[in-house]
C-alpha cells in the first residue's frame, strides 16, 4: 500500500510539473516586450489583419502543413504559423496569400526539425524548394546567433537612457 501513495504522489508530482511547465511558456509569451506588446499579441493582430486575404486553397494547405502536429497543440501550431504568414503578406503589400507566402512564413515559424517534413511536402506537390533554400539556412537556430552581444548593447542603451 505504501508502494502504491508513493507512485501516486509521483505521479501527481510530474504531472502538475508538466503542466506548470507549459503554462509558464504561454505565461512568458504574454509579457510585453519593449514595444508595449507581447508575443501573444502580435500573432493575434497579424492573424486578425490577414483573415480577409485567406482563400479556401490556401487554408487547406496550411492545414495539410499542420497535420503532422499532435491535435492537441494543433491550434496552437496553426496560430503561430498563420500569424508568421500574416506578417510576410503584410510586409509585402499583397492583397492575398500567396502559396509562397504560406511556404515561407511556415519555415519561418517552426523550428528546424519540422523542415523535413516540408521539403518532403513541396516535393510531392511539385513544388521548387531552391527559392526558400536561404530560409532553410536561416532557420530558427539560426537568427540570435550573436543574441548575448545583443543583448548587451540593448542593456547599455537601456541603462544610458
């Protein structure tokens, strides 16, 4: 019986820690940053700004490109990419999205490892993958290399204003 109280108190233990843990990384995404909005907010504002600029191809595709994510962080997956999307579209004036559009703003929202999945995408669908190669180079490990001496000199600016 003791056996028992004690993996349950385990068990219980790891799962409010798992928990914890994934509502500390959504907390940390809605703490504005030095323009007075967070994160969280700007996949809001970019997705709410291009939901007029979607067509039904392009929202098939981009759920044909979140399929491979777990249903439970799906949504999740879906926002963040689609805000990416939305902040590409925007900054380039177009009036709709366009599948490059979809294809860049999804390398520039996932991390690395989901790259793969893809080139394999593009490639069953005859698409070229030389255009989006600078991307892949710069993938999410890739853009604070130097984030440390950045970092630094924000500080200095900080403390000299």
């Amino acid at each position: 019986m003791e056996i028992v109280l004690v993996l349950w108190g385990l068990l219980l233990i790891s799962l409010l820690a798992i928990g914890g843990y994934f509502m500390f990384r959504k907390f940390l995404k809605q703490i504005p940053k030095a323009d007075g909005k967070s994160v969280m907010d700007w996949e809001i504002y970019y997705v709410e700004k291009s939901k007029h600029m979607w067509g039904n191809k392009e929202r098939e595709f981009l759920e044909e490109l979140v399929s491979p994510v777990p249903e439970l962080f799906r949504d999740v997956a879906r926002q963040k990419i689609a805000s990416k999307i939305g902040e590409r579209t925007l900054s380039k004036k177009q009036k709709t999205i366009t599948e490059e559009t979809i294809i860049e703003g999804y390398i520039l929202a996932t991390p690395k490892r989901d790259h793969k999945f893809l080139r394999k995408k593009l490639k069953e669908k005859n698409i070229e993958v030389a255009p989006y190669e600078h991307l892949f180079n710069q993938s999410r490990s890739d853009y604070e290399e130097d984030w440390e001496q950045k970092y630094r000199k924000e500080q200095k600016k900080a403390s000299q204003t």
